[in-house]
C-alpha cells in the first residue's frame, strides 16, 4: 500500500495497527502516526496533535463525496474524474 510513495509521516486509524505495516513504514523512514489497538500489550507512543489533522481531511473528502458526479464516478477516464473532483474542491472552498 506505501510501496512508491515517499512520506515523512504515515498517518493512518486503528485498523492499520499492524505490526507488519508499521514495520514496514518505519523501514521506509517515515514517521508513524497510527494509535495502537485497544488490545496491544505494548502502547506504541504517536503525535496525538498530527493525528487530529487525519479528521480534516477525512471530513473534506466526505464533503467531496456529497457531489453525486464525484461520489458515484460518472466520468470514464481518470483525467476527467479528476477534474471534477477538482471543481468539487474549488466549490467547497469558496464556500
């Protein structure tokens, strides 16, 4: 999944806890930023500050997601579906 990507910090919910996954995050040199489950023994310690920053932009991507061209995928080609997806955004902001 962050095979290509180049990140100074990999922030992620609970669901990805994993150990492979932060092993293979912190491999790459970047930062977890990934609250540990529940029923870990050993709390692994994170940025609670950065982590709060994740809400926002899962909050923009649902509102992205209220425009029914974006949310159902009318457009066939990427460079079209981006595009509205890029007017979305722009709807947003200026609101």
């Amino acid at each position: 999944m962050i095979e290509g990507h180049d990140a100074d910090v990999v922030i992620a919910d609970k669901g990805y806890d994993g150990n492979e996954f932060v092993k293979a995050i912190e491999a790459s040199g970047a930062e977890v930023v990934i609250p540990p489950k529940s029923n870990r023994i050993i709390k692994r310690e994170y940025d609670k500050i950065l982590y709060k920053e994740r809400n926002l932009a899962e909050r923009f991507i649902n509102r992205i997601k209220q425009n029914r061209r974006v949310a159902t995928r009318y457009e066939k080609t990427a460079r079209n579906f981006l595009g509205f997806v890029h007017v979305a955004a722009i709807m947003i902001l200026l609101c």
